[in-house]
C-alpha cells in the first residue's frame, strides 16, 4: 500500500486494522516490521495519501477498492489440520464489507489462498449486502514480493497478476485494478487472467520456486558422498538458460511463512480433488527439505564425537533468509530444537532479531516454551555481539547467510573457542580454505574437503 501511494498521489490509501496497538505503531516512528527502503516510504507519504486507522468501518464505506490482506495460516485444528489454510479472517473481512456497504465495491483478494476462495467470498458478500443494489466485484491479486528485497520487488516487479470473472462488471474491475498498477508498471508486465488461474498461480510459484530448493538440497546429500561440489553442480547447471542461475543456493533447508505453508495448502487441495498422485509428488518437496534440516543438526552431532551434551554452540543467524528479522519457520529453530534436545547450550546472535521474536518462534512452532522446557533460558542464550556468542564454543554453526559473517575476524574467534574447533556452513558463505588453515574443522552443505574415498569407477 505504501509502494501504491508512493506512485499514485491522485490515490488515497489507508491501511486499517482492527488492532490498535499495531495501527498506532505504523503511526510512530518504529514501524513494526523492518524491510529495506520502507521505512523512508512510509514516512514520506504518510498524512499525504497514506493513512494508518482503526476505523474500518467508515474507511470501508468510503472506499472504491479494498484490498483484503489478512493472515490464511495453516489450519491448527480440525479438517485438514497441519495442512489447509484457514481462509476465516478473509470470510470475516467479507462479512464486515457487505454489512457496512453502501455503495459499489471491488474487492481484492491479497492474501495468499487457497483456489476458489473468491467464490467463497463473492457468496458471503452477496448473501450479506444490507444495501439493495449495491454490487460486488471480486479480484484476485496475488503478491509475488519476498521479504528483505519487498520494496524493490513491488517498484520493478517481473510481473503484476490480476484475475477476475470475464464478464462485463468483472472485466471493467480487472480494468480499473490495471489502471492502478499502470501508473508504474509498465501494461506488457501486467497478466491478466480469470478468478480461479490467479488464485491458484500463486500457490504453484512458491511451489516451483521451493522445489528447485529441495532439488538442489537432494542432489548436496549425493555430493557430500562423491566428492561433488554442489556450488559447482548448481553453477554447471544453472547456466542452461532452460534451467537459470536462481534458487539453486543449497541451504540448511528453507523457511519462511510462506513456502511451507503454501506446498501444504497445495497438498490438501489435491486430496481434497481426489489426486493423490499430486499431493504426493509436492508434498515430497516439503519431506525434503525436513530431511536437509534433519540432516545437518544429525551431522553436526556425529561430527563433534556423537555428543554435544553440555557444550556450547555458537549460532549465527535466526532470521529464515539475510535482511529480514522475521523468523516464522525458520531453519535455525530447528536446528537449535535439536541440539536443545540434545541439551547443548546455544549461543544465538542475528543482527536483526530479538529475544522476545526468537522465542515466540519456539513456542509457535516448535511447541516449546518456559512452560514446557525448564531449561529453556539455560540453554539458549542471545548474545548482541557475534564474537561473545562464539567465546567458549565448540562449534559455530552458520544459519542465516548475513553479509557480516563474512567478514569477521575468524583468527580472533578460534583464539577464544574449544579445540578442535568446529565450523558448520549452512548457508556455503564462508571462505572454507580460510578458515581451514587457520584451524577451524570445517563442514558445508554439498562439500566434501577430504576424498571420500570411493573406489574407481
Ligand atoms: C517467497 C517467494 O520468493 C515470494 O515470491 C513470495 O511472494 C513469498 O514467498 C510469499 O509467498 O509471500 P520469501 O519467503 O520472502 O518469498 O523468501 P525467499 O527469498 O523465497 O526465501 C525463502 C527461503 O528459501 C529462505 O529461507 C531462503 O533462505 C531459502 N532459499 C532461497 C534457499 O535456501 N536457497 C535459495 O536458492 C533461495
């Protein structure tokens, strides 16, 4: 919204929410969320053509378009538990639209849904509408932005996509939506489409994208048994322009609301229309990405003496990807629930998160809490400075790919850590003969430093 009133002066936008506390800090000069270049926006338009309210009711009667941006998480209870979205918040907003409406709407799916949503919601919409003739037009607008790079993402976006029904009142609000987007966008970069293409294109993206993830994070186990490099089977492959360079960054596993969240919705849809051969197939992108997670923290273990029963891990990174301090389904967590239940002592440090984030990330995802683990404050540490949490370590596992791990001064940090020292690469950022030849023990994703020693072929 900030990126639409940053191009659109002739526009007036206004976020609301029903939250107080998070409206008031969008009014304050500590955004909630940290992104690149937002914060800048937001205070250059803000109480020009960016409004933050609660009111939501007289800002829904006020406005021509209204952009329903809620949370669809992952269904915690009941029917496809674990897997499907609840699309609850987006038939609540749709509820409220219909009530307090008294003039002509177009309403635009933001959220990420599950396909055929906007029949859902056009159902509620008209069965609800408290004012006769009053007409709703629903469109579905996926958002393609990843979090730390969201503002260049929405000002250069690789494409715009607006579904709608391909009637007349449909077309003309696919129209006045493009009209929008137009006013920086350049119109071949706009796809238009019908409800049910838009909705679901945005669940097969993240899917494809997470599947090449998995892909090349398969192919790192095999590497690590032949002397492959997987940096260099990524490289070789990706310059076939049929295939490309990105997403093929072998990683500790991927994280993020919404990958995971996505496939699994995915999956539910397919069993939901009787393919199992299909749900199949992509839920098995999610399997392997547990098994990558799995495999690392099993490797560290059996690297460090099959034990790391009382000693300290140095953990660098929380945040699931650099330049974001959001830490949903991050691959860190995992790893450190791991070694929690191993009752090694991790030292965490991200430049960007918080304590208090780090552990609602526990909580949420991982179930635990000082409720359920005694130790927790024991055994996980967050330090604010990068060579204090590895002061006394046996390990450094590297976990978020920082520019600023890069760069430190890793003589300094094997001076002050246990002996062997131990470096694990999460992330392939380091510059492993570096660090090697200062002493460290070092292991990576898809590498192997010393001859496996297979016979011949
Ligand atoms: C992802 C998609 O990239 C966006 O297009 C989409 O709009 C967004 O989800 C969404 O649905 O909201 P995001 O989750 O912000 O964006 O971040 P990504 O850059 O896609 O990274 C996801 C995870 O994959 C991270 O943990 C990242 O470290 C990991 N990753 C990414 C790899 O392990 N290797 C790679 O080569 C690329």
């Amino acid at each position: 919204m900030a990126i639409i009133a940053k191009n659109c002066p002739h526009i007036k936008v206004t976020v609301v929410d029903i939250s107080q506390k998070q409206i008031d800090k969008w009014n304050s000069d500590n955004l909630p969320i940290y992104e690149p270049g937002l914060d800048e926006i937001v205070k250059k338009y803000r109480g020009k053509n960016l409004f933050f309210s609660t009111d939501v009711d007289q800002e829904i009667r006020d406005a021509d378009m209204i952009f329903v941006s809620v949370n669809t998480p992952t269904k915690i209870a009941g029917i496809g538990a674990g897997r499907a979205s609840n699309i609850k918040n987006c038939e609540l907003c749709a509820r409220k639209i219909a009530e307090v409406s008294t003039t002509n709407k177009i309403v635009v799916e933001k959220s990420t849904v599950p396909v055929r949503t906007a029949h859902a919601m056009n159902r509620v919409l008209n069965a609800n509408s408290k004012s006769s003739g009053v007409t709703f037009q629903i469109l579905s607008n996926p958002e393609f932005l990843a979090e730390g790079t969201a503002v260049k993402d929405l000002t250069e976006p690789a494409r715009v996509l607006i579904g709608g029904n391909q009637d007349e009142g449909g077309l003309a609000a696919i129209q006045a939506l493009v009209d929008v987007y137009a006013n920086w966008v350049p119109r071949e970069r706009i796809i238009t489409t019908n409800l049910w293409s838009s909705e679901l294109s945005k669940l097969v993206a993240n899917a494809f994208l997470a599947q090449r993830i998995s892909s090349i994070n398969s192919i790192s186990a095999l590497c690590e048994q032949t002397n492959a490099d997987v940096s260099e089977v990524a490289n070789a492959i990706g310059t076939d322009p049929r295939i490309g360079p990105k997403f093929l960054q072998s990683s500790v596993g991927f994280g993020g609301s919404c990958f995971q969240k996505d496939i699994l919705n995915l999956v539910y849809l397919c069993e939901s229309f009787n393919l199992p051969e299909v749900a199949a197939y992509w839920q098995q992108v999610v399997t392997m990405n547990e098994y990558q997670k799995t495999r690392f923290a099993t490797n560290m273990i059996k690297k460090m003496f099959n034990t790391v029963t009382g000693k300290r891990i140095c953990v660098f990174g929380f945040a699931f990807k650099k330049d974001t301090g959001d830490t949903r389904e991050t691959a860190s967590g995992t790893i450190i629930k791991i070694m929690l239940e191993e009752a090694a002592k991790c030292a965490v440090y991200d430049p960007k998160v918080t304590r208090d984030d780090m552990l609602l990330e526990f909580k949420y995802t991982h179930g635990i809490d000082h409720g359920t683990h005694e130790r927790l404050d024991d055994l996980i540490m967050t330090e604010t400075d990068p060579y204090a949490a590895a002061k006394g370590a046996h390990a450094i596992c590297v976990m978020t790919e920082w520019d600023e791990f890069k760069s430190y001064d890793y003589e300094k940090i094997y001076a002050e850590m246990v002996k062997p020292a131990f470096i694990f690469d999460g992330r392939n950022i380091l510059d492993h003969a570096k660090l090697r030849k200062i002493g460290f023990e070092v292991y990576a994703i898809g590498k192997t430093f010393e001859d496996v020693g297979i016979s011949q072929v």
